[in-house]
C-alpha cells in the first residue's frame, strides 16, 4: 500500500493537464465547487455533505474506536459545518489535509502531527496544492529549481521548518496551519500552538500520568495498526521504537521487525532487539549495512522539497524497501520523535522551570538532584547553568544555527539572519524546559515525511496529536525524574517491556558505517564537494572541507554527519537542477 498523494486546483486554465497529473497518479476526483478541484489516492478521502469539503487522508475519532473513519455520521457533518478546522482539530485526529468551505471562504488545513505533507504554488491568479514535490510539477503549472539562497538558509538554519523552501516557487504548508486559497495573497494562519496544552504546574501524581500516557500511545498505535494488513517497523532496541512495537496489537495486523547492524559493536544492537521480540513474540530481521548500498550521486530524499537526508542512509532504506516488496508490506512504522515528544534532556532547564511554576523548595531540589544524576554534573554546575537558563528565558528560545563548512559569503550574509518560528516567539514561552521541548518537536518536523510516496507508507505514531499534547501537558521536570531521560515514558510501559530496555540509558548508531562510506569513498566526496553545485554556488568552504577529509583519523565526529549531509545535499541539488 503506497503512502496516500492529493492534488487541489484552483482557477487553472488549463483544467484538462490537472486530470492528466491526477490521472498518472492514480488519483480520484473527490471535490469539485467554486471553481476548486480536490483529487485524492482511493481510500483516502471522506467527503462532506452539500458540497462542503472534503478531507484527504487518515482521520480518526478521538472518543471512538481505534480504527479509521471511511465515512462520517450526520451529527459529525453538522458540527464540522458549524465549527470548521476547528471541530477537526478538537474531536479527530490522524495525517490529513482538509478543504473547508464556509460558503465564501475556502481553507485547506494540515494536522498538527504534520503526518500527511502538503506544498502550493500560485501565480496569475491560480493555485495549485499537493502531497509532494513530483505531484505538483507534473501539473506543468510549476518548474522545479533550486532557489540557492534558500538552500544556504536551510543549511545555516539547521532545517527549522518555515514555510519557503529550497525549490523556488513552492511553499510548505506547516502542521497546524490553514490557508485561505480564495485570497489572492494566499493568507495563512495558525490554528494549532503547542503552547495551548502547556499546564504549567503538576497536574497528578506521575503514576496517574504513566496510566493515562500509557493508554493514549496505545491508542494510537493501535488505531494505526487497524489501517494496514502488513507492517514493518524499525526497531533499534532503544526505548521508543519498543515502546510502539510493544502497542501494535499483534492479532489485528502482520508485523515483523527489522534492525539494521553495523560491523563495529556500538552499532550492532541485536542484543537489546532480542530482548523484545522475546518478551512481545515479534519476529525481527537482522540485516547488515551494506556498502554497495551507497550511490552518493544518490539522494537518499531526492523526493522531498527540503535536503535533509544523509548519505548513509541510503543504505538503510534499501534494505527496509527490499524487506517491504518481499513481505508484501503495507506501512512501515518507526520510533522517530520519541526522543522529541518523551522531551529527552541533558540541560538544567526542567530546574529553572520548577523554580518558575514551584519556587525554592522541596520539589526544586528534588529536580536538581534528579538533573546531577541524569548528566553527572556537580550541585554547583547543576545551579549555574539553571541561573543561566532563567537570566536567557526573556530573550526567548535561542535557535542555534549551524555555519559548519559554509562559505564565508554566505556566513557574513546570514549572520543577522534571526531564527523565527511562531512557536519559538510566543509570548506564553516563558519555561525554558517548555520552550527547550517545543524546539524539540520542530526539529523532527522536517524528518517526518519518510519514503517515496511510491514506498509503503511511513507512520511515526509518536508523533500523532493525542500523544503530542498528552506530552506537551506534562511538566518539563517530570520527563528527568529519579534521574531517568524520558522517565514518564519508561514509568508508562515498565510491566510491558523488558527490563533491560527499561533500563538502559545508552544506543549504538550507525556512526561506524558513516566512518566507513567516508573511508571507502574519501576521494568521491571530496571530487562532488568540490566541484559541485554546492561549491559553484559559493554555499560551502572548499577549503575547510579538504582540510579535514585530509586527516585520516579513524571518526571525524560531529563533523562526520555534516559532511554526509552535504553529500546527499549535492545530489538533491542535482536531482532538481536542470
């Protein structure tokens, strides 16, 4: 089952090469009013009645059973006719776009989990919205090419997500917004802040949280599951992928799992994988890294709008892809942003924030000792880098760009350049550990699209609405307690897991294999760096590029990932130059 696509019109002359795009991508027309047009994948529309809308993709019932809508009742048409996105974002949730129409206002809005993408281009007065980057551009209405400033902010910015992308002309349509397509100036608004569910203080004791946390991720995952006959998910052996795959009810749906192992030992997680399919009965495949995986004039995002994607992850992909075509895979689930919404920290940041809402007391000093065994820090280191977080917190959350190997023109360009995103400038954001947290999830945002919209579908449960705010409400202390990261989520599934999961407060990577493609193809990276669009389009520094892949040293650290993440950088620049 491949992952759901929609194209929306508006006002194009040439209607007939809108059908011929929705006809190639085997879409289907589900609305057509006031000039507007909607296609969408079979199964993954629901329409309104009397013409007003339509929803694309997967909704389902906060207060009803844990499986899809196909079809909404009469009282649910008149409260969303009455309430509008409003009515969606309150009693529904899932990965889908509506088209709302009030009778003179026409809106599309994306969900606040962002688990169903949307772009638009405009111009001369016709609109044109879709599910991916290729959908759009077979319309003939928009022509792929990179927009290099863009590209050199995506890169500096370290990929905050904002509504410009590197392809010129398109636009992203951010989780939780509308856009007004009957406004000639396309006017946006937010309909969903994090910011909305933040309860300052402790609501109930963590045990009440774990139960209520618990049932709301299982839910969820469980609602997931009832969409797809065969899932394949990612396990690393880490806390959040077990904790999904511990809450796909295993008779309602096929599953197996697939772990992915490196040749050096921190990335061969096999031990830990072993553990829970012991304790859940889930078969997992173990397969290694394969070098001949790796084409880097391969992006491994080539369809996304953004490069975000690193070169070896390729490999990674491949292997998922070869396993999902043999098992017949429908949806291929993962663990991505649990670290995020679980508000995994090694700051003082949950101290100032008890200060904040509790002021000195017991509790502070429980959190500050909860923070000293978390990070290993001293009492006094623990209380210093609290005092800085709450001298910081008027100055709002601080992004922090990313200038590594980028060229001095663009560095000196961007220097002024203020990181902003709505969420990160709201006059509520005044905890740190809750600022710290939303920056958390906006920097998963942009990972969350997965495969080829040709693949199966990618589903990040974690990442879904009712899990989101049931995360966003819990104080930012109570994520560190006992000295445990993301201790609310391992409270939540500790009769469920097993404890050596439970338990463990270190994962492998891949980072052995990244050393390795470097290694195996030092002097192919520094040939397309160097020599490519990149270089010519003065983005990246040449020079400090060279300097350090001339240094043979057996890892490169953090610097590893930035040059992977240039190199697929380059292919995706390539992908969509002419």
């Amino acid at each position: 089952m491949s992952a759901p696509r929609f194209l929306i019109d508006r006002a194009i002359p040439d209607r007939r090469r809108i059908e011929e795009a929705a006809e190639r991508f085997r879409l289907e027309l589900c609305f057509d009013a006031c000039g507007v047009r909607a296609f969408a994948s079979p199964g993954y529309a629901i329409r309104l009645e009397d013409g007003r809308g339509v929803i694309l993709g997967t909704i389902f019932d906060r207060n009803g059973p844990p499986e899809p809508i196909d079809e909404l009742k009469a009282d649910h048409h008149k409260v969303i006719s009455a309430k509008g996105e409003r009515a969606l974002l309150e009693n529904y949730w899932g990965a889908y776009c509506s088209l709302l129409s009030d009778g003179t206002v026409l809106k599309v809005m994306r969900d606040p989990s962002g688990g169903l993408p949307a772009y638009h281009s405009s111009a001369a007065g016709f609109f044109v919205i879709g599910s991916d980057p290729e959908i759009i551009a077979a319309t003939g209405y928009w022509k792929p090419e990179v927009s290099w400033e863009d590209l050199a902010i995506h890169l500096y910015t370290g990929g905050i997500p904002r509504p410009a992308t590197p392809l010129r002309g398109l636009a992203e349509l951010l989780p939780g917004t509308a856009c007004n397509i009957c406004d000639a100036s396309m006017s946006v608004e937010e309909l969903w802040s994090p910011w909305d569910y933040i309860q300052p203080g402790s609501v109930s004791g963590i045990s009440d949280q774990a139960e209520r946390l618990q049932r709301t991720i299982q839910n969820v995952v469980s609602a997931w599951s009832s969409r797809y006959p065969s899932i394949l998910i990612g396990v690393s052996g880490g806390l959040d992928s077990s904790i999904v795959a511990a809450s796909i009810p295993a008779r309602r749906t096929e599953v197996v799992g697939v772990t992915l192992v490196t040749d050096d030992p921190d990335g061969d997680e096999r031990l830990y994988t072993r553990f829970l399919g012991n304790a859940i009965g889930l078969e997992i495949r173990e397969v290694h890294y394969d070098p001949a995986d790796i084409d880097l004039a391969t992006s491994c995002v080539a369809h996304l709008a953004r490069p975000i994607g690193r070169s070896h992850a390729l490999a990674y992909d491949r292997a998922v892809h070869r396993i999902a075509r043999e098992r017949r895979i429908d949806a291929f689930f993962s663990g991505n942003g649990g670290d995020n919404v679980f508000y995994y920290t090694q700051s003082a940041n949950p101290i100032a924030d008890r200060l904040l809402v509790d002021g000195i007391g017991i509790g502070a000093l429980q959190t500050g000792r909860d923070v000293c065994r978390l990070t290993g820090c001293t009492p006094i280191e623990a209380a210093a880098a609290t005092i800085r977080s709450i001298r910081a917190r008027g100055k709002g959350y601080q992004w922090r760009p990313d200038s590594r190997f980028l060229h001095a023109e663009v560095m000196t360009r961007l220097a002024t350049t203020t990181v902003k995103h709505p969420w990160l400038s709201d006059a509520r954001a005044r905890l740190p550990g809750k600022a710290a947290h939303i920056a958390a999830l906006l920097r998963i945002q942009s990972g969350l699209e997965g495969y080829d919209r040709q693949h199966p579908a990618m589903i990040n449960p974690l990442m879904s609405q009712p899990i989101l705010e049931k995360c966003l409400a819990v104080p930012s202390w109570t994520w560190v307690e006992g000295g445990r990261d993301r201790a609310l989520a391992r409270s939540a599934f500790r009769r469920i897991l097993p404890s050596r999961i439970l338990e463990r407060r270190s994962k492998g990577g891949p980072d052995g294999f990244a050393n390795q493609i470097i290694t195996l193809h030092r002097a192919e990276i520094l040939e397309r760096l160097t020599s490519g669009h990149l270089a010519r389009q003065k983005i990246i520094d040449c020079d400090a590029i060279v300097s350090t892949l001339s240094n043979d040293q057996p890892t490169l650290g953090a610097d590893q990932a930035r040059l992977l993440s240039l190199i697929d950088t380059e292919a995706w620049a390539a992908h969509w130059s002419p």
